[in-house]
C-alpha cells in the first residue's frame, strides 16, 4: 500500500474514532484501537477498553453532551507505523449545578498508529490540551457565583475542563494531563518519535 493510500486510511479511522465517540457507537468505537490500547484524556489515563466502558456508562446515564470537530491530522509514517497529531476542537454541554454551561476546548490529539492484518488501528492516545473556556447556555447570576472559588490554581490550558471536572462532576484529574508546554508533554514527543523510528512504546 502506497503512501497516500496509508495516510488517506488513517485519516478515516480519527474521524471514525470522532464519530464513534460522539454517537455512542461503543462497538464501533472499540474497533478503533489495538485491544491492548492506551488513552490519556484530561479524566482518565489507562486501557481504551475501559475509557469505552466508562463512556458509555456516562452516556447513559445522560451526563453531558459532546461533540469532537476534527481537523485533517498531520501524518509521519514509517512502514507499518504512524503517528498522528490532530488538532480538535472539544465541545461539551452539561449541568453545572442548575447551570446548562457549555466547555469549549482547544486540543490536539497525538496518535500512534500500527498496521495490522485488517488496516490501521490506534495503539495509544493523548490528549494535549492548549486552551478552553466555559459559558453559561443562558446568561445567570448563578454562573457567575459558581466561581467564587476561583480558578487560578488549574493549568491555563486547561482551566475550565479542571474545573468542570471537579466541581460539577466531583471527579479527579488523570495523574498526568498533558498540556503545551509541559515537560511530560515534550516527553511524550520524543516517545513517540523513537517509537517511530523502530523503538518501543
């Protein structure tokens, strides 16, 4: 398979990944990833199959809304292996409170990618996070008191999701959330480049 054909196919499996995700298509969404798969997301770090599991669970349950708006991702391959980076525009419409409140956030999606038998699959995936905001669906005193905690103790790049997750949905950040500038992101760079040129992960 040529070059073009290559990146065209994982092209394709992001944006199914995208759409999968956002649809609730859960058994879909699995065929996306090697079954030994990786995710790092601002909420959870750890198997996909459980990051799946966690998200349907959500889902169900009607917690929030979300929408993953992709862009074309950037492609370097090396025979059977990839890597992506995709910039993504997050969008999330949950309760905060008795707050309707929508998150927005600026992230890029960093993918290794490996052929196998049946096409591309994702073998890991982190979320790198540059910016985000939160609004109020309608404008609302209550909004504005949900900040008198204030919000300077969270990383820019990610302020608001910290936030929201803390405060509305009373969960922890990953252990590691990766964001511009951040060591554990140049790190992370370089893992998968040597990765690339025929390292381990």
């Amino acid at each position: 398979m040529d070059a073009l054909a290559d990146k065209f196919a994982i092209t394709e499996l992001i944006y199914a990944w995208g759409l999968y995700r956002d649809l609730g298509k859960w058994k879909e969404l699995r065929t996306t990833f090697t079954h030994d798969g990786h995710i790092s997301v601002s909420w959870f770090r750890g198997p996909f199959e459980i990051f799946v599991e966690r998200c349907r669970t959500s889902s169900a349950a009607g917690h929030t809304w979300s929408r993953h708006h992709l862009f074309a991702p950037l492609i370097k391959l090396d025979k059977a292996r990839a890597v992506a980076e995709t910039s993504a525009i997050i969008r999330v419409r949950q309760k905060f409170g008795a707050v309707d409140v929508d998150l927005t956030s600026c992230s890029r999606f960093l993918d290794r990618v490996e052929r196998h038998a049946g096409g591309w699959l994702i073998a890991e995936r982190a979320a790198i996070y540059e910016r985000d905001r939160l609004d109020p669906v309608e404008p609302s005193p209550e909004f504005d008191a949900l900040f008198e905690a204030g919000t300077a103790h969270y990383p820019e790049q990610y302020r608001y999701m910290a936030f929201r997750i803390a405060h509305a949905e009373g969960r922890s950040l990953a252990p590691i959330v990766y964001r511009d500038g951040g060591k554990e992101t140049a790190d992370l760079y370089a893992r998968f480049s040597a990765w690339l040129a025929g390292g381990t992960a």
